[in-house]
C-alpha cells in the first residue's frame, strides 16, 4: 500500500485509528478458550466489529510469539483474514527488529514476503546499514522508533550527541537514507510537547503514535502539535479498545470505544 493510498482511506473514513491486536489468553473472554484458535477467533470477531471504525491493524508480535508455533500461526491466520477480506486495511506488524544486513533482510522478507504486511517496526539502534534492507521493499513501509512512549525514552532517546538529542539525530539522518520516502516514525502519544519541534524535522513523515488510551497520553494534543498537511498519524490503542469488556459483548464493547475514538478524529478532521 502506498501512502497516498493510506491517506485516502483515512480521508475516506474521518479516521486515523490503528487498533492493537496484542492478545492475551489471561484477558481474553473465557467461552473463547474452548475453541480451537482462541487468538484468532478474538481477532476475527474484533476485526468484524471495528473494521469500519479505524485504517491500521497492529499486532504486536510479542503476544503471538509468546504462545508458540500457535501464536505464529494465528497471527498467520489473522493477516490473511485482514488481507483477503479487508486489503485497504493497512497491516503493521509490530516486531521492533533491526540487525546486519543479510540478518534484516531475512526479517523483512518474513514480515513483507512470507506474512505480506504493509510494515513492521524497527529500532534505529544498528544504524543505516540495519535498516536500509527493509526500506528496499517497494510499497513497503519501515516503522522506525524515534521517541518511544515509555518512561525509559528519557534514559537514550533523550539525550544529547553532538549538540543535539539522539531521537532528532535519529529523524536528521534517516531522512537522507535511500528510500527513505518508505520511512515512519513512532513517536509516543505521552510525549505529545515534543511533536512540534518532530514536524520541523519531518513534516510529511507518517507518525505511529502508540500511547493513548491505557498509557495516558492525549489525542487531542497528538493532533494540535502533530498533524502534518496529509493529516500524517496512525494513532494506535490496543488494551483500551480491545479489553473493553471480557463478556461475551467483547467485540461490540472494542466497536465502541473505537467509535468514541474515531468520533473526536473526525472533528479534528474537520476542524
Ligand atoms: P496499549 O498501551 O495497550 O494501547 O498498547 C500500546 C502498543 O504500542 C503495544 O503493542 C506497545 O508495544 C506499542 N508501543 C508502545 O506502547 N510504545 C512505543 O513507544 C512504541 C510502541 C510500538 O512500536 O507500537
């Protein structure tokens, strides 16, 4: 999916919602469990009732590989479902990889080629040579993490080298990478003051925002210091859309905290 594609369909949908798909069998409702694929079978019924409701889907590949070769294949499962039946979805997997070359390429291949999402994440820590190898991929997108929304942000991302704070150094010079218009950035809702001073660095770089919701951080002030002309966010929430209720009501619970959600994206939308 290109960008251009992307930003249709958040114009299309007064939405820049990514729903996390971080499944946890202790919170997931218990009549689940007696099925074959608990994890997919939460999946599909969350997907079915939010689809219309948000852009992005994000599993975070912890909460699959957690479980196993079961995890694996029900994150299989769960993006050939969003691909055959939902395909102007866009797909992140959240796997925060990032090695040598030939080791990243074979990272890339696994979430490009074998699982076909549109992204994964990635961790700058490596530098040009550990990230360029996903960014060869075309119309694939390499998620890279800028300014994290976790407190340990401020022990590296934080700090200054050579003059100047080590995730702006990260934003200066990955923008100069080659491909690097396959390039976006995470930067965490709870860090919402330094959005302004990211978009003079970035102006048109998409920015997946993780952090509101259970974490605290706020959409409102996300948009007023971090929205680019192309409206340019992925704003994600997992735990507060999916764990809403653990009653047989689960999927239509998650519709309606992401429809809340989606609701003050189209006024700012249209503001
Ligand atoms: P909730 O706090 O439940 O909404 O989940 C946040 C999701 O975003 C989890 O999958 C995290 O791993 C992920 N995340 C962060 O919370 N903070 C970051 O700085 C980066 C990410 C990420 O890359 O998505």
């Amino acid at each position: 999916m290109t960008t251009q594609q992307l930003t249709a369909q958040i114009k299309k949908k007064n939405s820049f919602l990514c729903i996390g798909l971080d499944v946890d069998l202790n919170k997931i409702p218990k009549h689940l469990l007696e099925l074959e694929d608990p994890i997919f079978e939460f999946n599909k019924a969350i997907i079915d009732a939010t689809h219309h409701l948000c852009v992005a889907y994000k599993p975070n590949t912890a909460f699959y590989e957690a479980y196993g070769i079961k995890g694996w294949q029900a994150l299989e499962k769960t993006i050939k479902y969003l691909n055959k039946n939902h395909p102007e979805i866009f797909t992140i997997a959240d796997a925060k990889r990032g090695d040598i070359g030939n080791t990243s390429t074979m990272y890339a291949k696994a979430f490009f080629e074998d699982l076909a999402f549109d992204s994964v994440t990635v961790a700058p820590y490596m530098g040009k040579d550990s990230v360029e190898p996903f960014l060869a991929f075309k119309n694939k997108h390499t998620i890279m993490l800028a300014l994290t929304s976790n407190q340990g942000a401020f022990d590296f991302q934080t700090k200054q080298v050579d003059g100047k704070e080590l995730y702006k150094q990260v934003l200066e010079t990955s923008k100069n990478w080659e491909n690097s218009e396959n390039l976006m950035y995470v930067v965490g809702a709870t860090k919402a003051e330094y959005f302004a001073d990211i978009r003079k660095i970035i102006p048109n770089s998409f920015l997946l925002v993780p952090g509101v919701g259970a974490q605290g951080g706020n959409l409102q002030d996300v948009c007023k210091y971090g929205m680019s002309d192309n409206v340019g966010l992925l704003i994600n929430s997992s735990r507060g859309i999916i764990y809403a209720s653990n009653n047989k009501d689960f999927a239509q619970a998650a519709a309606t905290k992401a429809a809340d959600l989606q609701q003050q994206m189209e006024v700012v939308l249209n503001s």
